[in-house]
C-alpha cells in the first residue's frame, strides 16, 4: 500500500514543503517508525491511533512478528484496534521506506566500552533511509545524542544522494520524552521540542507533531532541540549526585535524610525535591550526561560537575553493600555465605526495563563476596538462565539474612516485608517508620 505524494502534488500546490505538510494535515501521509523498541512502539501506536498509516521498522524478524501479532509484553487493546485497521504494522524490509512520506529514527544510543557514544545503531538506520530515499520525504532523529549529531552525520549522509535539504527532502531532531511507567504523561499530553536543520524543516516537522500532541515547542536549530535534551537528563543526574551525597554525610551525622528532604520540600519556591537512591539506572540519567560531556572535550571543555556526579551516582551501589555488611556484622554473621534477598531489579517501579538498573550492579558485588543472592520482581520473571524471582512468602522473607529494597515496585506489600524480614536495607523510605516490627531497617 502506498502513502507517498505524488510529484504531481509538488508542482500542483507549490513547494515540496507545502505538498508535505498537507499530506500532513490531510492524513494522506505516511510514516515510518524505524525502532520499535519503548520510544518507537508507542510512537508508531500514536501516529496510527491519530489517524496515519504507520509503519514500523525492525531487524529483529521474530520482533516484528510478535509486534504484527500483538505479542509483546504490553499486549495493548490500541495496538489489536490499529493492527485490525490496517493501520500499523511492522516489517523488517525496509525498502518499505520509500512508501513513507515521514520517516523517524527512534533507535538506542548506547556508551562504548570506553563510555564514547555509540553511534553504531544511528549509522545504520541512517543507511537505510539513504538507500531508499526519494524526493517529499521529512527525516527526524529522535534517539538521543550529542549537540550537532543530526547535522553532521544524518544530513551529511542524505545529501550524499545527491538530493538537496529543503528542495528534496527535509531534515528534524526532535527529542524523545518517554518516561516509561508514568501513568500521567505520555505522548499525548507532554511537551514536544522540534528543531529542524532549516526553517523548512522545522515547520514540516512541526506539523508532524502537532497531529499527535497539541504542544510543540520550535526551537532554532537541532543542535538546540538536542542540547535541550542532554541537559534535561544531566539536571536530573546532578541533582541526584547532590541528593546522594547529602544522605551519605547525614548517615555520619545521624541525620534522617529523609526528614531532611521533607522539611526542605515545604519552601513553596526555589527547592525541588530530589531523592536518594541506590544508584541511576535506564537508558537516559546513566548515558545522556556522557554525550554531553563527550561533546563539551571536542571543544575543549572539561565537564568536571558532570564526571563528578557520575562518579558519585555510580559509587551508591557500592554503599548499599557497605550497608549490608554493616548490617550483617551487628549480628554477627559475615556477607560471605549470606542469604540476600532483592526486591526489585527492574531500574525504576512498575517497568520491566533493567538497562543500567543499579540492582546489577549490587548483586554482581554481593557474589564477588560469596553472598547467596536471589530476587523477587513482579516485573522481572527471569534474570538469565540461572536466575529467576522467587515468591514473596514467609519463608522466603524468613530465611533471609536481609532483604535489600532496590526498586519501590507499587504492587510490593512493602509493610508484609517489614513486618517478616530480621534484617532489611531500604534504598528507597518505603517500610513505614511506624510499623511495629522485630526487623532492623537499614535506611539510605
């Protein structure tokens, strides 16, 4: 089925932008999801639902089937609607792109071993819309980068077709803010920031958007959309650093951080809140601040407040440790041979995502001590082969020496696990403080 415009469209109504943009408004345009992992799933669903042909790209071929067959975890009523209707699909062949009239790239933008981005997956969805471009085509970046990204390498590549920006084809960053597990902001109701390689771009990609959320923010360039980006994740990721220190030098005080926190809170202006935890986890807080900082050493900026709340977020996993055996020791039992029990390994509540999650991080140390580790999450059946989520009963809680809160899952009964374990370290102030129990609480 195609969805392309015509060229007799462009000559008819004007300008290549003014055909697409009311192939746009029209619904007659078609669009293309390249990465349907949690941005471009969601996304391709919205543009669907609105009323759009979508289509989704992946390499993964069994992924694409369970996706066409609403197989994946989520199993979404939207997506049966929309694959019913004909609507959306997913292929892995990808010479499907030149039936797109909107094209948006929504892949992973890891860190390298030697935490430099990882431009790998970019690189290669960037061939393909190359491979298949044609002229009335909009192009945007949505994967998270580094200021200049979409300049130098996506319209770099393109205009290597021969094809000209504004006359052929357009060209648009416009970052993603998925925050998965977030029942009040989704696409629909949170903010887009589009910046487009040239006015033209902007305004065409502006009009993509705005049929799936009614607030878009245009900004001047794409190095501004994607600055905008890095600097909303390393905000978070500073602060945290701050908040993280503040709790480990009210630990020597003898100090509730927590209480701390929500005396602060009640100043109606200049304070944000911010909470302790045992480490960053997901695809953004952990990597967005290295783009930036990858970036700013190409100008000669050494970014020493990020690298020094990377340095301090990174070493938390290591504290909850140093908490455990501190806590073992009162009872006189050592870390090695312990048995430790996780609540929740999953990097934020009620995801299943463990990308970055600090949970790794904790049990990788707890069995470089010879602990005996396992887990339960709700979310997270399985870890590896070896290791899956065990039931959260009596005997459980009972037989463990302690039990670690990592991740503050809502559908956890937090007050059954205090009122059972004897030994609990709790990363995130869920036990009540006022729940009678014989367990010491170890708290952050």
């Amino acid at each position: 089925m195609a969805y392309r415009i015509a060229p007799h469209d462009i000559t008819s109504r004007g300008t290549a932008k003014q055909a697409l943009i009311e192939a746009i408004k029209s619904k007659r345009a078609g669009v293309g999801i390249v990465g349907l992992g949690y941005v471009g799933l969601p996304l391709a669903t919205s543009f669907s639902e609105a009323g759009y042909h979508t289509i989704g790209f992946e390499i993964d071929e069994s992924k694409a089937r369970r996706i066409n067959e609403n197989q994946t975890s989520a199993r979404s009523p939207v997506v049966v609607e929309m694959l019913a209707r004909k609507r959306l699909r997913a292929t892995t062949d990808f010479r499907e792109i030149k039936e797109c009239d909107c094209i948006i790239i929504c892949v992973p933008t890891p860190l390298t071993d030697t935490l430099d981005p990882d431009l790998s997956h970019i690189r290669a969805a960037v061939q393909q819309v190359k491979k298949h471009l044609r002229p009335g085509q909009l192009i945007v970046l949505e994967s998270t980068t580094y200021p200049g990204c979409t300049d130098e390498l996506l319209l770099a590549e393109l205009t290597q077709t021969g094809l000209e920006l504004d006359r052929d084809f357009f060209v648009a960053f416009s970052p993603e803010r998925v925050d998965p597990g977030n029942r009040d902001f989704g696409i629909a109701n949170t903010p887009r920031i589009v910046g487009g390689c040239s006015p033209d771009s902007a305004e065409a990609a502006e009009a993509l958007y705005t049929a799936i959320t009614p607030n878009v923010k245009v900004v001047s360039s794409t190095r501004v959309a994607e600055t905008a980006k890095v600097l909303e994740n390393t905000f978070r990721a500073v602060n945290i650093a701050l908040v993280n220190e503040m709790a480990l030098i009210c630990r020597e005080m003898d100090i509730d951080i927590w209480e701390v926190i929500d005396a602060a809170k009640t100043k109606p202006y200049g304070f944000m809140p911010f909470y302790p935890g045992p480490g960053v986890g997901g695809h953004c807080i952990p990597i967005d601040p290295a783009y930036l900082s990858w970036k700013g050493k190409q100008f000669g900026v050494e970014s020493r407040f990020i690298r020094l709340a990377q340095q301090i977020n990174d070493a938390m996993p290591k504290h909850v440790v140093r908490l455990v055996t501190e806590g073992l020791n009162v009872d006189g039992k050592p870390l090695r041979g312990a048995r430790i029990l996780l609540i929740g390994v999953a990097y934020k509540p009620d995801v299943d995502d463990m990308r970055e999650s600090p949970a790794l991080e904790i049990i990788k140390l707890l069995r470089d001590q010879q602990a005996d580790v396992s887990y339960h999450d709700p979310f997270v059946a399985r870890l590896d082969a070896e290791h899956a989520s065990v039931a959260l009963d009596d005997i459980v809680l009972q037989n463990a020496d302690c039990v670690v809160i990592v991740t503050a899952h809502t559908g956890v009964d937090h007050k059954f696990i205090g009122e059972r374990a004897k030994l609990i370290v709790d990363t995130r102030n869920v036990i009540p403080k006022d729940l009678p129990t014989k367990a010491r609480v170890i708290r952050l």
